[in-house]
C-alpha cells in the first residue's frame, strides 16, 4: 500500500523485548534451523496475495510473512497478483520471490488503475558490480499476464472451496475478475469461480470508527479505487466469508524499527529491509495494515484478533465504508485487544524477518 498520513501517536503500549543472543554449536543451530522449519500438521493453505505494492512498504513485509509461512508449511502461496500500475511493480515481486527461494511463483499486474510512484520499487535494479544485487527474470510489469487472467486460471486449477485470497490493495483486480464471463480457464462466471473455489477473502481496507481525531476516516485503499472496492463489496458472493482489516487495526500494531535494525543482518543485503528504509527510514515504526490480513488468513484459529459479528459493508460515493450487523451477512470485521496487539507485533516480527530455507 502507499503513504498514509498517521497522527504521531497509537493507543497500545508495547512492552520492550529483550533480544538474547543465540550460542552453541553449528549442529545446535542447524537443529534449531530444522526445527523453525518443520512441517506443521494441517494442510498448508492455498493463498492468493493481491496487493498494491507500490507506495506502502507494508505490502513487502506481508509478502515476506507469506514465504517464512510457506517455509514453515502453513500455506502455499499461488501468485501475486498486482492492483495498481507501475512498471516496476512486477520485477519488485519477482525479485522478492526470488530472495525467498520462489522465483517461478506466477505474477499478474492489472494494466486499468491508479498509477503510482514508489519510493522503493527501483531497489530490485540495484546492482553490485555488473549483477543485480537481487536477481529476477520480469523485465516490466508489461511482460507479466494480466492479473484477472492469472486469477482465473490459479483459481480454476484449485481444489473446490480452499482458496484463501488476500487482498491488501486497490479492489481492482478482484471486482474485475466479479465481472468476467466464462473463459479458456473456466466456463464459470468470475462469481462462480470464487464461490466454488475459494474458503475465505481476507481484506485490509475501509475505517469502520472514530480514529485520530475524526469521526470517519478515508482510507487509501478504498478512495483510490472507489468504484473497484463498491463492485467488490457489492459482487462478492455470500457463500465466501470476507474478513475486513481495517485502517485501525494496522494502525495500533506498528512494526518495530528495532527490527529492521538487528533481525534482517543474516545477509549483507536484505531486499525487505532496503524497501523499508527507502520508504519509511530508520526511526519509523510503520503500521502493519497488509500484515494483518496475512496474519489471520493463514493462522485464524491462533486468537490473534476477534471477529466482529455477521454483518455488511458498505462503500458510498465519497470513499468512506459502513458496517451494519446482519445475522446473514458475508462480511466481518477484525477486532484487536491491546494484550492480542503484544501477540500481533512479535508474530509479524518474527515471520517477516525469517530467514528463507535457500539461505
């Protein structure tokens, strides 16, 4: 996501962590490593990350959290598909997923939205010497498929009702895969093709409350794709449960600078941690928003928020989003306590800046 404008304070206070070092022999720490990365018992779930990265280095961090996740068997991430218009976005992600082991994983980019600079993008261009310093194959968002098609086609190949899409952007790529018809992927219809195939939608958008001072707030992925989040929240089939993360939610986890200071110095460079800093700096905790919604659509048993009760969500014409309890309804909101935001920033902590099993 990109730059939001945040009041200088946030309602939780954190207890300070105490980071110990780690001793003992190299068998001791491959056994550690082996066991970090042990596979859990569950079925690891199928994941779809839709997402905005261009401005906001959120979206890097919750794409980070993705892979230490597959890493430790808990999900396995399909593709990325990317909801807002920049040259560059495409070879970012791919040179992220590279980092992390997963250079082959499909890519889609909508070519029909906001158009966004970023502060960050160019880092996967950087060279050392005449090699990138984070190799990738996309050239250019131009060169990677459509993100509906990409959509479509990960979605048709699916098993029926596991898919967890996670979108932490623009509404773009969704609402318009709503609309299609059936195609080579699929007879179905774009609201076929979710309703069967996929289990959750798990959303970072909308401000549902009083927050820093106002009584509504506009939040960035709704009012920079207005028509996109109204298609979506009216489109979206009931049969799929869509859990909203909301703009105070991230606001109230904030990601620790102290983090990427100390965790990402397992290489000389680090792709997330240079994303972060040309964004954000070095004397920044930013709001972890994207990294919510990968949080709790991977790990919803874990007790890292609440839910609200059934209800449905709203967008009007000036961007701003409503929620109205309804025993029947599609959508919910996550809740946050200040004890579960203590449990929220260390697990975000620890998954964004785990070490890749290729490293």
């Amino acid at each position: 996501m990109y730059q939001r404008l945040v009041a200088p304070f946030v309602a939780v206070f954190l207890c300070s962590i105490v980071l110990l070092p780690v001793t003992g022999s190299a068998q001791d720490n491959r056994d550690l490593r082996e066991g970090l990365f042990a596979p859990q018992s569950t079925t690891p779930v199928p994941v779809i990350f839709d997402t905005d990265i261009t401005g906001d280095c959120d979206d890097v961090l919750a794409l980070a959290m993705l892979h230490a996740l597959q890493d430790r068997g808990e999900c396995e991430l399909k593709a990325v598909t990317i909801s807002k218009v920049n040259p560059l976005a495409a070879p970012f992600v791919d040179a992220v997923n590279t980092f992390y082991g997963r250079g082959d994983l499909s890519i889609g980019a909508t070519r029909d939205a906001q158009r966004r600079k970023s502060a960050y993008l160019k880092v996967c261009k950087a060279t050392d010497g005449q090699k990138l310093r984070y190799p990738h194959d996309v050239e250019s968002s131009d060169d990677v498929p459509p993100a509906v098609d990409v959509l479509r086609e990960v979605l048709a190949a699916s098993e029926d009702h596991s898919v967890v899409i996670i979108q932490v952007g623009l509404a773009t790529n969704l609402a318009d895969l709503l609309e299609t018809d059936g195609d080579k992927f699929s007879s179905l219809s774009g609201v076929d093709l979710i309703r069967k195939k996929c289990k959750l939608i798990s959303v970072m958008a909308g401000s549902f409350g009083p927050v820093m001072n106002k009584d509504r707030h506009p939040e960035a992925n709704v009012i920079n794709g207005i028509d996109a989040m109204q298609r979506f929240a009216k489109l979206s089939p009931d049969e799929v449960p869509v859990v909203w993360s909301e703009f105070r939610i991230g606001l109230e986890a904030p990601y620790p600078r102290e983090s990427i200071a100390r965790d990402f110095a397992y290489v000389p460079h680090h792709i997330v941690r240079e994303a972060y800093l040309l964004h954000s700096g070095p004397n920044h905790d930013r709001p972890t928003w994207d990294l919510t919604s990968v949080l709790h659509a991977v790990r919803p048993e874990d007790q890292y928020f609440g839910l609200s009760q059934p209800g449905r969500v709203s967008v009007d014409e000036e961007g701003f989003t409503e929620f109205a309890p309804d025993g029947n309804g599609r959508d919910r909101l996550l809740t946050m306590t200040p004890r579960q935001a203590i449990r929220v920033i260390e697990a975000q902590r620890t998954l964004s800046s785990q070490p890749p099993r290729s490293r």
